[in-house]
C-alpha cells in the first residue's frame, strides 16, 4: 500500500457523477445515510482503503468508470485530509430519477450543509467544470483542477500568448478562485489484489490539494503549498510529459501551476498561481486567496454574534474588541505586516444606520511570497 501522511484538518470535496456514492456510501432507511444524502465524508485513507477492501471489487481493482473518481479520493487521501464526495442521493433535494447533477446544484454548492476548504476534479471535463462551478458559487474555498488530456507540443504555442488551452485541456474558467496544476502523474496499482505491474494516470488537482492538505498541517492554510518540502507530490513513478524550462515558462505566463520533476527531491508543485488576471494582485495567489477567504471566515463567525444588535458605539468598539485577536494572531505567523479595523462613526454614518446596516473595514498588508529565485554571481578583482 502507498504511504500516507498524518492527519490534516483540511476538508476537500469532489462531485462523483459515476457512481461511487452507492458503491462506498454507507446505507441506511432513515434519510441520513451516505447513500440517501449523496454526501460521502471520507476522515481517512485508512477509512478509503477499509471501505473498498469491504466491497466486491477488492480481488478486481478499481474499474469501470468509476475507477478516476476512485483514484483522485485515494490519490488526495494519502496526504492526510479529510474529503467530502458529493453525488445524487436517493432522497431528498438532491435526488435525481435518471442520475444525474445539475451543474450550478449539488451537495457541495450548499455553504450551509457542508464546509470546504477546497474542490478538486476527478480527471475527466464535467469534473472539472463542477468544481470550478462549486468554487465560484461559494466564493469560499478554491477549485484546485489539473489537464484531463496531454498538452499539444510545443506547449508555448497554446499557453504563451493566449488562453485558448484551457477549454481544451482543463475545461476551466479562470477566476481568482480556480487554479489549474499541469502535469498527470503514473502511480502503480497498489490496491488490486494481485497486484499488477501496470502505472496508472492520474489528474494531479487532488495531489495539489493534497499538498494543501499537508500545508495546513505543518504551517497554515495561507502558507504557499508549492515548493520542495510543502509541495511534494506522493506515488508519482513519473510524470506523463516532462515540461522543459520553456514549457514551464509558458505555463506560469498563462497562470497555470507546473508539476515536474527537481533533482534530488522527487516530482513537486512548483506554482502559487490562481488563474485571476485582473488588476487586484492579492487574488492572483493561492496563499493570498486562502488567507482572504480563511479571514473572511472567521470574521464572519465574529461578527454573526452582532447580527441584530443596537448599532451604537457600544456595539461597534465590541466588534473591534473582538476581531483584534484574530487579527493579532495572524500577524504573529508572519503572514501579514500590519491591519486596520475601522468600525466607529466614520463609516457608521446615518445614512448607514437608516439601511440598519453596520460596516467594518479592514485593511491588511500581507507579507510576499518569494516565487523565484534570481542568483547572482560577482567576481571582484581578487578573483582575476
């Protein structure tokens, strides 16, 4: 079996529109089972591994159609976090009589019944547009989508001066909340029983998610996941195409995430990148993006606690009293320099009390990734 890391406390989904729910969901006759929700929660790899080696096709492998969807959970599982699979239950608002999902409707759209850190695809184009879908909606946890096909070579005559390859080879829209990772990855089988000698290919968003996965357990989730250390990539015998240096730089151009081989330290995620290009550069980095949507939440849990009370002065120098900490414990870890909270009369205007609004501003400077590396080497006189 691969090796597995610790546990994370990251939540990621996928959609599974091939069936894995009713093969790996637990069942049940009172609504609340895996199979009549259509919502799958994995805590393990050792809970993946136990459920399959449950099932009928513990002698056969994972096969079919459903066998993608079946490697990406296990593939992001081995990092240590924790997923969600959304699909069509048999009750309630998500059943679907002939199987299937409306797009902008399932399980993992629904802020409220389920909490996601990030979305990832399965390998093949409708995975990859319900994420982007599910991410986009939520505007709470980013789509995390590798290449469902080989990149036509050369690369840089698709990805260095257009966009064009990411329809054709992500099915991706690009937004501040979708990253694309290039790159599949060959794994063995390690499941089947026997196990057979063939590799098999994978997407590698659910590894990159993964690599979330484990950043979350070393750092933070505003910490990047690429490099080295943080973004080692697991069961990777070899990548599909090696990207050489123009390949690459073609990739980052177009803001997609370059998964390749560094010597002496395995295959890695060497990409920061979400796929933004406006004018906002906070939205164009993945720790920047998680870091906005992590204080976006917790500010949100604060706040809620004002929700109907008097909106005076009182009030407001309790919500700065509040959010202070949080704000002070971020600065701690490095992640941002300096914050403003403004919460008084200045943006409390009448007009402001009149709508029975109340408004909070914040302003953080954030501290910078370095996303490469430039060496220089002087000779001085002596050295002549």
């Amino acid at each position: 079996m691969a090796a597995f890391e610790e546990t994370s406390t990251l939540v990621a989904g996928m959609i599974s529109t091939n069936g894995l729910i009713p093969l790996f969901g637990t069942t049940g006759s009172i609504g609340i089972s895996e199979q009549e929700t259509g919502i799958m929660t994995v805590p393990s790899y050792n809970n993946w591994i136990t459920r399959f080696n449950s099932s009928s096709y513990k002698n056969t492998g994972p096969t079919g159609a459903w066998a993608g969807e079946w490697w990406s959970v296990y593939n992001y599982l081995q990092y240590g976090g924790i997923c969600v699979v959304g699909g069509t239950g048999s009750t309630g608002d998500y059943y679907s009589p002939n199987g299937g999902l409306c797009a902008g409707h399932t399980p993992l759209h629904n802020t409220n019944l389920i909490n996601l850190d990030v979305v990832f695809d399965s390998g093949n184009t409708l995975s990859a547009s319900y994420a982007s879908s599910i991410a986009n909606t939520r505007q709470d946890c980013l789509a995390f989508i590798g290449n469902q096909q080989a990149f036509s070579t050369p690369v840089g005559s698709v990805y260095s001066s257009s966009t064009t390859g990411y329809t054709a080879d992500f099915n991706a829209t690009p937004s501040q909340y979708v990253c694309l990772f290039a790159g599949r990855k060959k794994s063995l089988d390690d499941v089947s029983t026997p196990v057979p000698e063939n590799s098999i290919l994978t997407t590698t968003g659910p590894d990159a998610a993964g690599c979330l996965a484990r950043t979350v357990r070393t750092n933070n989730i505003w910490t990047s996941p690429a490099g080295t250390t943080r973004g080692r990539i697991l069961s990777a015998i070899m990548m599909e195409q090696p990207f050489d240096d123009s390949a690459i730089a073609a990739f980052v151009s177009a803001k997609i995430n370059p998964i390749i081989s560094v010597t002496n330290n395995g295959t890695c995620l060497m990409g920061n990148l979400t796929t933004y290009s406006g004018a906002k550069k906070a939205y164009k980095s993945i720790n920047t993006m998680n870091l906005i949507i992590y204080l976006k939440k917790q500010t949100a849990i604060v706040l809620n606690e004002f929700l109907h009370e008097i909106n005076n002065a009182e009030t407001r120098l309790n919500i700065k009293n509040n959010l202070t900490p949080l704000f002070n414990s971020i600065k701690s870890t490095g992640a941002i320099t300096n914050y403003t909270i403004v919460c008084d009369e200045t943006n409390n205007t009448a007009t402001v009390l009149a709508n029975n609004q109340l408004v909070v501003d914040l302003t953080i400077t954030q501290s910078l990734v370095a996303e490469s590396i430039v060496i220089n080497f002087i000779l001085d006189s002596a050295s002549n």
